[in-house]
C-alpha cells in the first residue's frame, strides 16, 4: 500500500464539516482509497473558535494555528473558509511549500486565480477548485477535461441559488421582489445582507472562472457587465409568463466573432420551452453550446454543506492521486489575445415597460423615439391605470447601446413617467 496522502482543512464549516463526515464514512472508505490510490489521512481542520461545538470532526484535530498546520508536511491543503485575504495568504503559503490545493472560494479565485494558478504551477502543485462554480455541479472538470478540445461557443448558467429562488417564487406565487427576498431570507436560502446574490456579485465571479475554462481567458479581471434583480418586479414576471418566457438571472460567456469574448450577468427573458427555464428553486445548471457537441446541460445543487463537500472531495482525490504519482495538472494560462466585447456592441431583443401620461398621440411619440434609435418594435402591448398607462414593449434584435439611448431619450419625454423595465430576451438556440 502507498504511503497515506496527509490532509488538512481549513474550515470546519457547513462545507468543511460535510467533507470531514465524507472522509470519515466507513463505507466509502475503499472506493477512496481506490480514488486516491492511497489512504488519504486527515492531519487537522482549523478554525478560529475551538469552543464551538462541530458534529462530526474529531476534537483532537481542531486546532487555530494554521500556518502549523500548512506547514505539518501536508500533501494537499483543503481552503474551506471562505473570505479573501486570509485565504489568498494561507493558499499562497501552501503552494510555496509545493503543497496542492483544493478551495471553493470562488471570490478568491476571481479576484486571484490567474496569479494562484502560475504560482502552483512553479511550485508543482495543484490547484483546484470545482466546488467555487455551481455547487455539486462538475461542470469545471468537464469544461477541462471532456469538453477541451471542442470549441465552445457559449456559456450561459443560472449559478446563483439565492436569485434563483426569489425568480422562481415571484413567477409561481406572483409575489413581489420584497416579499420574495423576505422568504427566501426565512429560509435560509439568502443571507441577511443579500447584496453580494441579488447584485449579481457572486454569479459575475463565476461567469469569470467558467470563461477561464471555455475560452482560456485570465482566471482573474474585472471585465464582466453586471446587473442583479432588484430592479424586476413581480408585473414584468407577469409579462413575461403571458408572452411565453420565463425571468432567470443568467451569468453569460460568450464568443464574439474570432476574437472577441462577452461576459455578463443580467436578468434574462428566456423561452419557457428552454431546458434552463424548467430549473427552479435554489437549484442551478450550467448550459454550454459547442461547435461540435451542441447543447448540453448540467442541473444539480449550487450550495449547501453536503453537495458542495462532493465536489471538494472530487478534487482532493485527483489532488491525492497526482501527488502519488508525482505529477501535477498544468493550469490554463488564459488567452490574452481574445478581445473582451462591451456588452453595448451586442445584439439583442429587449422587453421594455414604459409608464406614461394616458393621453392622445404619447403612443406615436414613444414609438418615434424607439425608430429614431434603429430599435424595431416587435409587438406592444398596452395597459391603462387611470390617467396613466403601462406600454410594454418586446422588440426586434437591436444593439444594447441603441435601446440604452432609446430610454434615455423616453425618460426625458413629459408624457413619459418612467422606464421601470429593460431586460434582455434570449430567443432559443438549442434546438
Ligand atoms: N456553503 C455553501 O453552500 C457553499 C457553496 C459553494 C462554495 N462555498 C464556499 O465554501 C467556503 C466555506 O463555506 P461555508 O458555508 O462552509 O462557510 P462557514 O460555514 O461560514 O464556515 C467557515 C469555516 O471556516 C472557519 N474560518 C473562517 N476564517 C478562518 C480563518 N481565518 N482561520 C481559520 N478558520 C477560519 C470558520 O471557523 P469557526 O467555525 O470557528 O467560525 C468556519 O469553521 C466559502 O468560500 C464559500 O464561498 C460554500
């Protein structure tokens, strides 16, 4: 038998605990060691507060000290703590070492990944981080393994459980965005301050290292438009469901021409019929489009203790396996040369709800001004209130930059109170 792979954890969390029971399950003993090609042998999990009581982690492993711990003669070092500095310093310590590491930290890897990759490639260590996009989800191992020599035309997921929820409630119960986020809060499905999920903060650091794997671009950059979902509201969802869509929150890579690459998070108006409006709930999935491939699609858990701890445990058995066979995997370098596309130079149909005055000749003026832009209206529907009245507007494919100055310009109109909705409509490509 080969000499045990030595572990340690930082993190003794929902995700750190769920992977210390993995490691601990008699029954899955054999198949991880088989995994591994050696018995993995756990050398301790770090925490900040040793008083806690921690179900399933053995108390004799806790310990706060974890530079101690990098430096017990590791093999793979788990980073299951969570925030950015702490972890960039403790994975950069690790790596120094030629330690491999495993993380679900997707902050951290869309802050730094590009820097943390070079860094374990010149230490020859791994770095993987599976867990840090869509949960349970293996979508990164396929995107590098499976799919590697398929050329990737997009990417598009629902990679945030939390604004999934909240679409999901608002399109099956009609409620109302607050209301919704109230829910979802009590139960647990989003934290008390949600500005990182309903902003689109946490799907944007996503889209980053899905499109570091489709399109070998940096791990690292700030190159993503992001729009959250505080701004749709419960009669847009309304809208949609009449007109046969469905509202998601979509993080976007796509190819642009030979070389260009658009990233993006945003809502998004997609057919009811697409294979990504039927994921509901927390639940997220991950559709790719290949050249060659054509559409597939990965659907499964985004978060949670125990769903996550698969995927971790995914990379530290790859991780043990290489150390034994004393090789490491070489990490993408990013192709430079691809082009990042300002989401304004992008085609698309667009939904817009425009309130106006309810009075003779605002439809002419509003449609004028949808004309003077080159975006063409592609069916209107309108609904009045009184003296007011609410024109809702699917159009044509037109570029972003040209209906951004169509509202503008209504915005401005003395007949018109507002444009309280924008949003993208996605026409299916898949079948
Ligand atoms: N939970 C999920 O569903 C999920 C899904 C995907 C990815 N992730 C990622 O997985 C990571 C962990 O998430 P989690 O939900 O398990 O978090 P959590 O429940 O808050 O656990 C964090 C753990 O890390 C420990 N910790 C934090 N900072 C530390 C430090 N500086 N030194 C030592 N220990 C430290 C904490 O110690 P104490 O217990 O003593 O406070 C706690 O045990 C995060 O990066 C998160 O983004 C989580």
């Amino acid at each position: 038998m080969e000499r045990p792979v030595r572990v340690g954890v930082i993190g003794g969390g929902f995700v750190g605990s769920a992977l210390v029971e993995l490691l601990n399950d008699p029954e899955r003993h054999e198949a991880l060691v088989d995994a591994a090609t050696a018995p993995l042998e756990l050398v301790g999990v770090a925490v900040r507060d040793l008083s806690k009581s921690r179900r399933g982690i053995d108390s004799a492993l806790l310990t706060t000290d974890v530079e101690k711990l990098i430096d017990s003669d590791l093999d793979v070092l788990v980073e299951v703590a969570g925030g950015v500095e702490s972890a960039r310093t403790y994975i950069e310590s690790a790596l120094k070492r030629g330690v491999s590491v495993v993380t679900a930290n997707k902050a951290l890897m869309a802050d730094s990944g590009t820097q943390l990759a070079q860094l374990a490639h010149e230490h020859e260590a791994d770095l993987f981080y599976e867990a840090a996009v869509g949960g349970a989800i293996p979508i990164l191992r396929a995107l590098r393994s499976s799919l590697a020599g398929e050329r990737i035309e997009r990417v598009m997921g629902i990679v945030n459980g939390t604004t999934n929820y909240i679409l999901t409630q608002m399109t099956r119960e009609g409620s109302d965005y607050a209301s919704a986020l109230a829910e979802a809060q009590a139960l647990g499905f989003a934290e008390a301050d949600p500005t990182a999920d309903v902003e689109g903060f946490d799907a944007a650091a996503k889209v980053q290292i899905l499109s570091t794997l489709a399109f070998g671009t940096r791990l690292s950059g700030d190159e993503i438009a992001r729009e959250g979902i505080t701004g749709v509201r419960d009669v847009d969802v309304e809208f949609a469901r009449r007109s046969g869509y469905v509202i998601k929150l979509l993080g976007v890579a796509e190819r642009v021409g030979p070389f260009g690459v658009s990233r993006r998070v945003h809502p998004a108006m997609i057919p009811s019929s697409h294979p990504l409006a039927t994921v509901n709930g927390a639940m997220n999935a991950v559709f790719v489009e290949g050249v060659k491939s054509g559409p597939l699609m990965w659907l499964g858990q985004g978060a949670g203790g125990a769903p996550t701890a698969t995927a971790v445990l995914g990379d530290l058995l790859d991780a043990a396996r290489n150390r034994i066979s004393g090789r490491h995997d070489v990490p993408f370098s990013g192709d430079l040369s691809l082009r990042y596309v300002d989401a304004g130079e992008l085609p698309s149909a667009f939904y817009l709800s425009v309130d106006v005055l309810d009075r003779p000749g605002v439809l002419a003026v509003v449609a004028g001004v949808f004309g003077r832009h080159d975006v063409s209206i592609r069916s209107m529907e309108q609904a009045g209130f009184g003296d007011e009245a609410r024109l809702s507007f699917l159009t044509h494919h037109a570029l972003q930059l040209n209906v951004s100055a169509t509202v503008t310009e209504l915005t401005a109109l003395d007949s018109v109170d507002s444009v309280s909705a924008c949003i993208r409509v996605i026409d299916a490509s898949f079948e």
